[in-house]
C-alpha cells in the first residue's frame, strides 16, 4: 500500500483540454469539444493511480497531458524536478506506437541517443539485450521486426522500450484491452514485477474495473472529463460512493429501469462551455442544482472522497 | 540479399526489366566502345541504309556478317541485296578515335567490319537520313534520355519531399505558403508552363546546358504534385503513434521525419520514382519533339524520333527508324515492373506465397 | 455467475441450428489456414449457446461457416443443419431465403453500418428483400415496431437519423432490431458487447436475455470473456485451436471444468477488488497456438500444466452433453468427472 505520507510527485491542478474542432477557411463557428474539465490530483512517487471511465471520459486525453505528449489548455500540471525522465507513456496498441520498418534494436537503442547520460551505442545495446530478457523476450531476436512477434510480445517489446530512457513512471493506457485474455494476465504480471525492480510509479488507466481496482493503490473515476471520485482502490471496490461509481461496480443497477438505464444520454460531447455535473443526464438521483453547479468535493473517509452535490 | 532474390524469384518479369536496365545503363556507359562508329560520322553512300546484319552465308558460313547492298534509286533510297557478297564483322576492330568517357583516347571498337579493306561497314539498326548509324546513335542518346529521368527525379523529389513534408510536418503558416505555391503551379497547364519556360530562355546554348535547363525545366514543372501528396502523407502520419512516441524519446523533428515518417511513404516514393523516370524521359522527348528540347548537334532518343520518325511516310519505308521509339517504350515498361518489385521489397510486411 | 434465467433443458425441442464436423480452411490454395478442424454444435429455439475461445481459436469463423458468410476462397466441409435440414442441398436462391431464418450480429456496430443511409432507408431495403410489395409506410411502421422491441426510445423521430448519431450501446442496439427485421429463428451473436462501455454491456446482455424468451430466439454467443458468456449461455463451448476442448451446460462446465484450459482461463480472471499485494496473479503461460502452423496433437499442451507425453495425440472429444477434449482431465468430487477413459 502507499503510505499516506508519500511525497507527491506530480501535481494536477484545475487541467483542462479543449479540443478545436479544426473549422476550414470559411466557417466562422469553430467547435469545442472540451476533453477534461478542471482535473484536480495527486500523483505520489511510486504509487500506482488507476484511472476508469468510460469511452469518451476523457482519461485517454488526461494521460496524454500528464505524459505531456499534449498541453493542458489551462491549469497547471508540475513535477518534482528529476535527472530522470518523469514519465513514459505506453501505448494501448503497440504495433502502432512502434514504426513497423525498423528492427528491434533500432526501436529500443534510436531513442536513447536523446536520453540524459547517452553512453554511446554499445552501451545501449547492451541495455536493450538487457531489458529484453527483463521482459521475457530473446534478445537475439533483436534483429527482428515488430511484425514478427505476437501481440502479447510487442507488448512486452513496447515495455522494454518505454524502460530504456529509466522512467521514474509510466503511464499505461489500456496496455491489456486489446491482448488475448490469457495473456493479458502475462502482461500485467510482468508490469508489477518490472514495478517493483525498478521502483516505478504506475498511472494505469483502464476501462476494466477488475484490473484497475486489482493493480492500484488509489483509483479515480472519470466521466465526460470530470474527475468524479478518489478512493484507495480497495476502499473503492468495497464501497464507492459517487451514483456514477455505483453504476460501473454494479451494472445490475442498470436493470432496474430507473435513470441508470438512460443510455440515449450517455455521455454528450461537450460542444458547448459545460456546466454542472457531467453525470446529471443519467444520475437517478438527480436534482436541479446539478445541471448547473459543478459539484464540490466532499471528503468521505480517509483518503477517499468524491464530487456530488448528494453526498455530505 | 537473400530477400532480394526471393522476391525476385516471384516476379520473374520484374528480374527481366531488371536485367534489361542493367544491360541498358552499362551499354549507355560503354557507348563509346560499343557503338561501331561515331554517331556523327556521315556516310555519304549510305543515306537511310536499311540494317544489313545477318547471320549465315554461304560464304562465311554462320557468324555475325553483313550483306552488301547498294542504292538503285536516289530519290526514294531503295536499296537491293548483292547476291552472294558478304563482309565478315570482326569482333574487337581498329577504327574511328573516340574518347571514352570524355577523356581517354580509344580507336577500339567491341565489334565492327574491315572498313579499311573495302567492306561494308555494319549497320545493325541502319542509317538516317544523313548515313549516320542509327545504333550508335541510340547508344550515345541513350546518355541523355537514361539519366535525364535520375537527375530530374532526383531533384524534384528531394523539392518535394522538402517542401511538401516540412509543409506537413509543421503545418500553420508554412503549409499554407508551400501549398498555395504548389496550386499556382499546377494551374497553369503543364505543357505550356513548359514552352513558356524554354522560350523565355536563349535557345542558343550548348547541349551541356540545354540539358542542364531541361532537367531543371520538368523538375520545376513535376515537383508540386508530388509535395502536395507527400503534405497529405506526412500530415497523417505525424499523428501516428510510433511518431509519438519518437517525440517522446526527444528525437528531434527533422530527424523523425526523415527517419521515421518518410520511411513509411517508401512505396509510395518508389512507385513515383519509377513512374517518374520515364515521364522524364518522355518529357524530354515531347519537348525536343517539339524542337524545344536537344537540338543538333547534341542528340536524345527524343530528339532521334522527333528528326527521324517524324512522318509517317518516313516510318512506312524505313521503319528501323522507329527503333528508339521502341527502346523508349521498352525502358518505360522496364521501369514499371522494377517498381513493383522494388515495392515488394520495401513492405515489411511482404512474404512469399509459399 | 447465474445466468439471467433458467431455462430447463429441452433434450425434446429440435435443433434449429446444427453444425456437424464443420472445418473450415481459409487463405489462398498455397497458403492454407485450418481455422476450424471438426466442429459439432446445436442450438434449439429459447437457448443460448455460449462460444469462447481466443483469437483465433477458431469460434467466429465456425458461426460464419454456419451462415454460409465465409469470405471467398475458403472452403467449408462438414454438415450443415438449419431446422433440421441439410443446408447444402438448397439451391441458391432457397438458401438465401433460409439464411433470412438466421440473423446475426457483429462487435463493431459502428461498422456494421452505411454512414451516409438514414436507418429509414437501411430498415426498408432489409424489410423488402423478403417482402419486396412492402410500402414504404408499412415498412416504417414495422421497423419502429422492431426500435420498440430492442426498447430504444423516440423511433419516429431517430428513424431519420445517421449512424453517426447515435451512441455505440444504441447502435448497438438497431443491430439487433435490423437482425430481428425478417424474424429470424436464430440469432448468432459474435462478440456484441466487446467494443461497448460496461454500463451499457449489461443492458445489451439483458436485452438478448429478454428476446430469447419472447422470441424463443436460437442464440449463438460468442466472446472471448467467460464473465458476459456465464451471464447469458445455457450451454458452453470451449474452443482453442479451432477445435472444441469442452463443452456442456454452463454451471457446469463453470463449476467443474474438466479441461486444463478452461480451468486455467477461469482461475486467471483478474482477481478484482483485491491488491495485487495479497493476491498473487494466476498466470497461463506461453502464447495462443498459431492457427497456419497446428500441432498434431492436443494444442493447448505447450501451456498445459498436465501435460505429458500422452498429449503429443490428439486427444478425442468424449462425453454425452458435457464433453471434453483431453487425456488428462480434471477430476474433481463434484462432479463424475466427464471425460474419463478419453485416451485413444
């Protein structure tokens, strides 16, 4: 478990994306479309965040700006300052995050010519044969092509390349949905064992609450770019609190023909500045207040809190 | 190499286009000893001499021989067979002084006849107009119509992919700028951006630099096209992930376009190169067709068909002046089937049928 | 992991969908892929026959097969029964009036449909190649008879609308009212709720529940996810390799597996809701066969933890109703173990 007085290493706050929808020569209007909505967190060093929501919650687009492959339109986002790199981000699919042109040995050793302490190619490879067998990959098969291995491999492959540059963290988005489900296990067996040799954080974002709730100490929860609750994953899988985190734990709710079942608005695209709650169209316990108030934070146990205008 | 040959093996009209290029661009090279006369050299006697090789006689038995043949009407250039005469061809003869490759004194030719005895000479592919061998010709025209597509693809594809992927790589002012250069340029139609741009330019300059001219002439013409495909591809592929995460490892821009980006565009660049070189060439020889292009005393393929094979009447009663036409067609498929070859080569993906 | 309801078997009801020694080989002439080597399933009208498998293990191109939807160039053998019927001995033309009795499904709703049709138009010509008189009226009223069936709301006023429209769960559902559209018999479902969101893949999952019964619709399900398969399926069949490794009714095979593979794939969820810190991770090693080159004998041995050199055979499916695929099956106390005396 993460202890309560870990140093935080990344501080979020109040990001926001906006997304233009790219308007041609003539059109005057130009469409929003805003991706997260003022995200506030914590991010301490060596701890594992997991991050669930849906499609279209925004938490791809919050990983992206935290692996700063993006910039938040506005709010802050620091790190502690580091001689390593802060981040690495893994790709959900890694036969497109590497060019299928190049051999393994030029996709793990090209990047780390950038890298702080370059030791010249030697070293580098010596480093990629390493971390090949770290992840349970032959390293005389660096002369292959990722097209040449199984998915379940190029993932381990896509491991072993984010490790080269010595990542304090790495942010995984979606990094099993797309593997078979017996080797998706495989896969996140060898993410807490690489965890724990190289003391990384891990921000791990899933739409899968099995995984998520399983791997993280502390977990949000997203919905239409709004960050909706936190909570020590094992607290949050006993017990959520916000209506949306109860939804997704117990979709039976959903059978009751109540609200929950108002899939039609699901969640809208926010083309317009949005107000309120992002879950007000499909919260059953919806009141007036929530379309237009963005709900404060309410704390509800020890590190655990949640965003709603119902919860005291 | 090994791949090489797999896929060469599978696409056995690809290895003969091969082969042909190879055997063309090295008989290019060795013109000057290949060729069994200077292309200039006139033969007074023998105005559109039909070719006289053959290949048995009584006299000689089999082997490479010419047949004598003599004009008996000036004014439409029939020629009749001497029964039973024929002159032996020689390999390795001692004849015109050339210079091989600009600068190294030779009077060897690979093949030819024993002028100085009296006999024929050889025309393996006849005679123009003026007696001059239309072989030889075709093999020193070959200099200018063979390379003229490799310098001008060279440098309207390195303007290209310059432009067109700086264009598309960065995006914001500078794609609006290229782009808009591009469209000028191809508003105006080809052809007459072409005649406008010879004709502003002295038509009285040696065939160095009229060929120099030309070249740069189809580059500037065929450039823009190609950037605005090479904008669109860089423009969707700098969101690709592997790019991403390129830029994530701090690769630096340019280094990722070229490393990376275009990398991925190869067939796409193989498949205009290839198609680009014989637009090229054909290029040059609509050009010099229309006598805007090389002009005597410099000659191309071009230039052979557009002084030899100019009238139909010309081609109905010597039709080997038609054979650089041939030679451009076959250079033209040739490069076709090399590029698909060179596509396969390129894919990663690409595996043999087994 | 109850299934939403209970139906009792029904030895009695006729097979409306029956595949017998099905195989399936894909790919060019020099390249072949055996996708399925001999596979035997029915289904009968108010059940629900669950497949799993991996990727290519073989469980979607057997359903296709079934269909007679195989991409050209493959080639199918094995029987064929719709309604008890052989399906090859149709002409033509009756069998694309029969293949109407079957409907089917696919993961990607967004995909599954034209962008630029409104679903007025896509319902209509559905509607009318099995009744080509139909007025353009009456097909409207039909289809929102179909958009009230699958429950999505506003039919009359989303008729008009464009794929792009709507919601993935709701494009979902028009899928399903689109494969109700000529009232199929049965209904094979590859992999419905795999690209939707979790909140809206239980409504899904009960909406097929719910037409099963008022239907009493033949379900084919396929899916890679033993949890959506057990909310669903009535009986299961466990594929890998393009062969059947067990099969029998879902508690049973849930509670008892009696193959190595599919006791491993049960015990490798992911232990949710507990830390990875107390919770070791049960892991299958090794990697899903290759289907261009099979093993000759069981394919799961390379993984299987009880494998020994019996296994280098391939073992026969044996068993009446709960059947396996092994030399070494599961025994366990509650229940006979099922595939006893399967070495060959």
């Amino acid at each position: 478990m993460s202890s309560h007085q870990a140093e935080v290493f990344m501080t979020l706050r109040d990001v926001r994306k906006v997304y233009r929808a790219e308007a041609g020569l003539f059109s005057h209007s130009q469409r929003e479309i805003v991706a997260v909505r003022s995200v506030s967190l914590d991010w301490r060093r060596g701890e594992t965040y997991g991050l669930v929501g849906e499609s279209g919650s925004g938490k791809s687009t919050l990983a992206r700006l935290m692996g700063f492959l993006e910039q938040p339109t506005s709010g802050t986002l620091s790190v502690q300052p580091s001689e390593r790199p802060v981040t690495r981000y893994v790709f959900q699919d890694p036969s497109s995050s590497m060019d299928p042109r190049r051999t393994t040995a030029q996709i793990l050793t090209w990047g780390a010519r950038y890298q702080n302490g370059y030791q010249g190619p030697r070293m580098a490879l010596a480093r990629a044969r390493l971390l090949m067998e770290e992840v349970g990959l032959n390293p005389l098969d660096l002369d292959k092509r990722p097209g040449d291995f199984s998915g379940g491999q190029r993932q381990r492959l896509a491991l072993a390349r984010a490790l080269m540059s010595e990542p304090l963290t790495l942010i995984c988005d979606e990094i099993v949905s797309a593997l078979d489900v017996s080797v998706q296990g495989q896969i996140l067996r060898l993410l807490l064992d690489l965890k724990q040799r190289h003391g990384l954080g891990l921000f791990f974002i899933s739409h899968d609450l099995e995984v998520v709730t399983y791997l993280s100490d502390r977990m949000g929860v997203m919905y239409g770019g709004q960050l909706l609750e936190e909570a020590p994953a094992e607290v949050w899988a006993r017990g959520p609190a916000h209506p949306y985190s109860r939804l997704l734990k117990d979709p039976h709710l959903a059978d009751q023909g109540d609200n929950y079942s108002n899939f039609e608005t699901a969640q809208t695209v926010a083309t317009a500045e949005p107000r309120g709650c992002s879950f007000a169209g499909r919260c059953p316990l919806v009141q007036a207040k929530c379309r237009t108030e963005t709900p404060p934070w309410k704390q509800i146990g020890p590190e655990h809190r949640a965003a709603c205008h119902l919860l005291s | 190499m090994k791949r090489f040959l797999t896929v060469l093996g599978h696409r056995p009209v690809a290895a003969v286009s091969l082969t042909v290029l190879v055997v063309m661009y090295l008989a290019m090279a060795f013109c000057e000893v290949l060729s069994p006369y200077d292309p200039t050299r006139l033969f007074p006697d023998a105005s559109d001499h039909p070719p006289n090789l053959c290949w048995y006689s009584s006299q000689w038995g089999f082997g490479p021989q010419v047949q004598r043949m003599v004009m008996i009407d000036e004014v439409s250039r029939q020629y009749v067979r001497i029964k039973g005469e024929y002159d032996p061809v020689h390999w390795g003869v001692t004849a015109d002084p050339v210079k091989l490759w600009g600068f190294l004194p030779l009077s060897w030719h690979v093949f030819g006849t024993d002028t100085h005895s009296g006999a024929d000479p050889v025309f393996l592919f006849g005679t123009d107009n003026l007696g001059r061998d239309l072989f030889s010709r075709i093999l020193y025209g070959a200099r200018i119509s063979l390379t003229i597509g490799f310098v001008g693809v060279a440098v309207s594809l390195t303007l290209a992919l310059l432009l067109g992927g700086l264009a598309g790589y960065y995006g914001g002012f500078w794609d609006w700028l290229i782009m808009r250069l591009c469209e000028l340029l191809i508003l105006i139609p080809g052809l007459y951006l072409l005649l406008f741009l010879r004709s502003i330019l002295s038509d009285k300059m040696d065939s160095a630099s009229s060929y120099a001219l030309i070249t740069v002439i189809l580059s500037f013409v065929s450039w823009p096209g190609m950037a605005r495909l090479v904008r669109g591809m860089v423009h969707s592929l700098k969101r690709a992930d592997f790019v991403t995460n390129a830029r994530q490892e701090k690769m630096p821009p340019l280094t990722i376009l070229f490393r990376h980006i275009i990398p991925q565009m190869s067939s796409f660049l193989i498949l205009s190169v290839t198609l680009g070189i014989p637009g090229f060439i054909l290029g040059e020889t609509a050009l010099s067709y229309l006598g805007l292009g090389i002009t005597d005393p410099a000659f191309s393929w071009g230039s052979l068909i557009s002084r030899d094979a100019a009238s139909l009447d010309n081609l109905v009663h010597f039709p080997w002046l038609f054979l650089p036409g041939v030679f451009l067609i076959v250079v033209s498929l040739a490069y076709n089937f090399l590029g698909e070859l060179l596509r396969d080569l390129a894919d990663p993906h690409w595996r043999a049928p087994s | 992991m109850n299934s939403l309801l209970d139906v009792p078997n029904k030895l009695e009801v006729p097979n409306k969908l029956e595949v017998r020694n099905l195989s399936v080989t894909l790919g060019s002439r020099n390249n072949p892929i055996q996708a399925v080597r001999g596979v035997s399933w029915s289904v009968s009208a108010g059940e629900c026959l669950g497949i799993i498998g991996e990727s290519g293990s073989g469980k979607s191109i057997s359903a296709l097969a079934a269909l007679d939807l195989l991409p050209p160039g493959s080639k199918r053998e094995g029987e064929v029964l719709l309604d008890g019927e052989p399906f090859d001995e149709y002409s033509p033309a009756e069998r694309r009036l029969k293949r109407a009795k079957a409907g089917m499904i696919f993961q990607e709703p967004s995909r599954s449909f034209d962008p630029i049709t409104n679903f007025e138009t896509t319902f209509r010509e559905t509607l009318r190649v099995h009744n080509p008189r139909l007025t353009a009226v009456e097909a409207r009223q039909k289809a929102i008879a179909l958009w009230q069936e699958v429950h999505l709301g506003q039919p009359e006023t989303r008729l008009k609308s464009y794929p792009h429209q709507l919601s993935g769960g709701m494009l979902q559902r028009v899928m399903i009212a689109l494969a109700l559209a000529n009232d199929p018999e049965v209904l094979i479902c590859d992999e419905p709720t795999t690209a939707l969101d979790v909140t809206v893949q239980r409504q899904i999952l009960r909406l097929l529940a719910d037409l099963k019964v008022s239907r009493s619709l033949a379900l084919v399900f396929i899916s890679h996810d033993l949890a959506v398969v057990s909310q669903l399926a009535d009986r299961l069949l466990v594929m890998y390799g393009g062969l059947v490794l067990e099969s029998g009714p879902v508690h049973e095979v849930l509670s008892s597996p009696a193959s190595p593979y599919t006791r491993a794939l049960w015990s490798a969820r992911i232990p949710g809701g507990s830390h990875w810190t107390k919770d070791p991770l049960q892991v299958i090693p090794g990697m899903p066969p290759d289907p261009r080159s099979p093993l000759k004998g069981c394919p799961f041995a390379p993984r299987c933890p009880r494998a020994d050199a019996a296994c280098a055979s391939l073992p026969s499916l044996v068993g009446l109703g709960r059947q396996v695929r092994c030399h070494h099956p599961e025994v366990n106390n509650t229940q006979p173990p099922a595939g006893r005396g399967a070495h060959e």
